[in-house]
C-alpha cells in the first residue's frame, strides 16, 4: 500500500487532470509508455454533480457508477487495459469523504442518478440519512468551522459537502464495493481525497477490505493497491498527517515549498534524502510528493506562495528533475490546462495526443509531462529505482550545482548563475549515452561520454534552457 505497483523500469505518476478516457488510452500508448512514465492519476471516474463551468464538480460524487464528462464505463475499462498493456497504472482519485454539496438540493447527475441533499437520498449507489455523519457532528451549522477542532473536521460538512459516516459497516462496504470494482478493472491504486477528514482507524478498516490487485490482469499475487492519502498538514492543526503513514502513503505538502524556496540552493536537498525527520518530513516509504497539485498551482486547498507550477516554465522541468532523482517519496507531476480563474473547468477541445515527438498538446493544454527536461524523467526514475533506495557519487558545489547516481541512472543539475563544468563522476560504465534531459532516445542528438573510470565531462551553461544532464543504462547507445 506505500509502493506502487509499477513496471519494471518506469517510474512518476503523470496526473492527467481533466483529461478524457480515450486521450489518455492514447497518451498512454502514443508517449507515456514509450518514455516509461509508471502511471496516470485520473480525475474521479464517479458520476459527480453537474456545475456548469467548473473544475470542481468532479468532487461531488452523486453515484459510484463510472459515468463523468472523461467518458463512461466501457471507454473507462478500456482505458485501463490500454495503459497497463504498455507499462502504465492507472491510479483513481477517490472521493469517498463525501458526496455532493449541500448546496446542490436536488437533481440528476452526470449519468442521470438522482440526488436529494434534503432528505441525503442517493438512490443509485444507494446512501441516504443513515449513511452519513450528520449525528456526530457537533457544530451548530452542520459545517466544519474550526480546524482545531479533530471530531469537526472528520464528522461536520467540508465546504458542506455531505459527510459520510465510515464507522458504519453497512456504508463502509458500499464504499469499498466502489473501489473493489475499479480494482477488478485494473487500477492499480488510489489518490484518497480529503483523507485528513476521515478519521484514521476508520479508514484503516475500509482500506482492508479492498481486493488484492489481479492477477488475470498481470500483477504479482498478493499485491495490494496503492495508498496515497491527502492529508494536508501544513503544521499548526492537531491533525497530523503521521496519523495515517500506518496504512498507506501521505502527501508531502510540505515539500513542494521547500523544492520551491530551494531553487537556488539546491545542494541543501542531500539531507531530505539522508534524514527527511531533519525537515519534519516523512519517510521516503511514506512520503507522496509533487512540485505542486491541482489545487494549490489556483489557489484552492490552501493553496501557499512560491510553489512551482507551469507559471514558472524555467524553473519546472529542473525541479522535477531533482525531485524525481532525490531518493524521496512516490512522485507525482502536474499536468494541467491553462486557466484565468481557479474555478475555470477544462478546456472544450481535448488534448492533442498522436505526435509522440510534440512538447504541447495544444488546445490549452499545458502537457508539462511533455516538455523537454520532463518528458524523459519518467525513464530516470524508473532506472533510478533501487533497493535499498540511496545515492552514490554524491557531488555538490555548496550551492545550486549537484550530481549523483542512484540505481543504474546518473542526473546533474545546474541552477546557479554561472557554468558547471568539468570532471564528474557518473557511477556508469564506459560508454556514450544519450543525454535524456536533452534529447530523447530514439533521436537523441546530445551525448555524455563516459570514460573507464566512470568519469564524464559535464558541460551546463548558466540559464541555459534545460539546466540539467542526465542518463541511464538503458541509453548507452555506443563506446566512448
Ligand atoms: C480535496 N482534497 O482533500 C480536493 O483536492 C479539493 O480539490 C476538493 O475541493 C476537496 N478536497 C473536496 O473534495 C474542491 C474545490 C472546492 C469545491 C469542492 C467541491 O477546491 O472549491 O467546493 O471541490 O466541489 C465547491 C465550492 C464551495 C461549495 C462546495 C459545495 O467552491 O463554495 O461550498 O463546492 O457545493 C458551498
Ligand atoms: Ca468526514
């Protein structure tokens, strides 16, 4: 439940938020598996409320039916078949708090369920009064007003969404029936939404009545799907996201401002990987880290400054780059849609998906995923991947220039304002590799060439494009 099951070789969750079913069967097949990306969160696949222009009606779940503006059941299914085929996960954002607002009244959803907030009927899945929390919740408006407050914020209305009660085994199963037909599918594991209001043994006793993932779909017997829970803990609240790493992977909010507010001084990062406790981090194992998510690159979920989002387009790939090499946590990246307001919903027209050598996806879609210095980080991680789970070769100037190695891959990175240059070594064998920050594999044009002992000749000029150089041992594509 802390390490996704991934392919051999791959590694980063791509969130392709808002993306339809059939674009990222396409993606999947087109570019992420080809540049061994491990897996895609997708936005709820759950029928939701309609909310004309918005985003976030997708976190309003009205059915556990499979029915969305992404696409239905069949194009679902099909989807996940498609992407594990080539190497890819899909991992399901789970709303499983809360359905809809209270705001919503009455209604038909997006597959045409019915819902009544009134009276708390959702006869598709089916909930109604008895399901949710109402009972224990101990505010006078029914709504969560004080965070400091740990039985108002897991038992009253989240912007009053209606709270389900998870202590009820009845209601319990339905929830995990829900998430046991997504893993039947082939999802490989799942984002918990608004994790930090639930209350953790709760969750624990749903968690363990999910199925293993299926063998009839090509993973190993007894694994468990993935866990990563939201639990925003940006410290100053009595809930603390170490109430949940028993069960499952924690989102590291944190981190995002630390990779953020270190972009000049990216040295310092080496001890988030020798002691992340040292920056009140959780563990390696436990951590589920990003550069930023789709609430806080608009301001949503808390939001916090000087995270680094697609609005800093020098600043992202090398970022990612460091968090996808350090030995830290399950990583995730953002890719996203532009947006004037934070509430703006998705672009009309889909991404475009068939030109596998495209940096865009066109249509407003930012496709960070894509661009150079990320769009072969995936392929990094996945050599990167090790057990134990540490680097070697450590090098640093004290400043913003680092090279190490880890697994069998090598990265360096230069955001200082002046050159790195020179002898460095790459753990690797004599060879001449492709330079993957710089150019992919089947046309690469950039090479390191490694000598006999390891060393190479880093050459990263100040603000050039993409600061960073790195390799695996897979793209070893003659001698030196
Ligand atoms: C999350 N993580 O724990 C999501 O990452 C976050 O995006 C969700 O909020 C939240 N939890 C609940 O699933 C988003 C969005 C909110 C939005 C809710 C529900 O950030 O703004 O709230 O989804 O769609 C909206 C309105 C709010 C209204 C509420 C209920 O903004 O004003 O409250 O719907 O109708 C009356
Ligand atoms: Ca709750």
């Amino acid at each position: 439940q802390w390490r996704p099951a991934y392919a051999e070789g791959h590694d980063g969750m791509v969130h392709l938020f808002e993306w339809s079913w059939k674009s990222i069967a396409e993606e999947c097949e087109n570019f992420l598996g080809p540049h061994k990306f491990a897996s895609v969160q997708v936005s709820p696949p759950n029928e939701n409320r309609r909310v004309a222009g918005q985003w976030w009606e997708r976190y309003q779940p009205i059915s556990y039916n499979l029915d969305t503006r992404s696409g239905g059941r069949a194009d679902f299914i099909d989807m996940v078949d498609r992407c594990n085929a080539v190497g890819v996960r899909i991992i399901v954002d789970a709303i499983i708090n809360h359905m809809c607002g209270e705001d919503a009244l009455s209604g038909t959803g997006t597959g045409g369920c019915q819902y009544n907030t009134d009276t708390l009927e959702f006869p598709c899945v089916p909930f109604s009064s008895g399901d949710f929390n109402d009972y224990r919740c101990g505010s006078q408006n029914g709504l969560i007003n004080n965070y400091g407050d740990p039985n108002e914020v897991r038992n009253c209305r989240l912007v009053g969404l209606t709270d389900l009660d998870h202590s009820k085994s009845s209601t319990a199963d339905k929830i995990a029936a829900y998430m046991n037909d997504l893993i039947d599918i082939g999802v490989a594991g799942f984002r918990v939404d608004a994790a930090k209001h639930m209350w953790p043994e709760e969750t624990e006793i749903l968690y363990g009545k999910l199925h293993d993932l299926p063998t009839g779909k090509g993973f190993p017997a007894n694994t468990r799907p993935w866990i990563g829970q939201e639990v925003i803990d940006q410290g100053g609240e009595p809930i603390k996201k170490e109430e949940y790493v028993g069960m499952g992977a924690v989102t590291e909010f944190n981190y995002c401002f630390s990779l953020g507010n270190l972009r000049g001084s990216l040295a310092q990062l080496k001890t988030v990987a020798d002691k992340p406790s040292n920056w009140g981090f959780l563990s390696n194992k436990d951590a589920f880290v990003f550069t930023n998510n789709h609430d806080n690159q608009r301001g949503h979920g808390g939001g916090g400054g000087g995270i680094v989002t697609f609005k800093s387009p020098h600043d992202l790939p090398y970022v990612t780059g460091m968090m996808m090499a350090l030995p830290f946590g399950t990583k995730r990246i953002m890719s996203s849609y532009l947006f004037e307001d934070g509430d703006q919903g998705p672009p009309a027209a889909q991404p475009s998906t068939a030109d596998p050598t495209a940096e865009s996806c066109n249509n407003d879609w930012v496709c960070e995923h894509r661009w150079a210095g990320i769009r072969n980080i995936g392929m990094l991680g996945g050599a990167m991947r090790s057990e134990p789970d540490s680097y070697s070769n450590w090098w640093d100037n004290g400043s913003s220039q680092v090279s190490f190695s880890r697994g069998t891959g090598w990265f360096a990175v230069n955001s200082d304002a002046w050159a790195m240059e020179g002898g460095i070594q790459t753990g690797l064998a004599a060879g001449k590799y492709c330079d993957l920050a710089q150019s992919d594999l089947d046309s690469c044009d950039t090479f390191i060439n490694v000598d006999a002992s390891g060393m190479a000749c880093v050459n990263i000029q100040a603000g050039q494009n993409v600061p960073m150089s790195y390799t695996i041992a897979d793209a070893r594509v003659g001698d030196f």
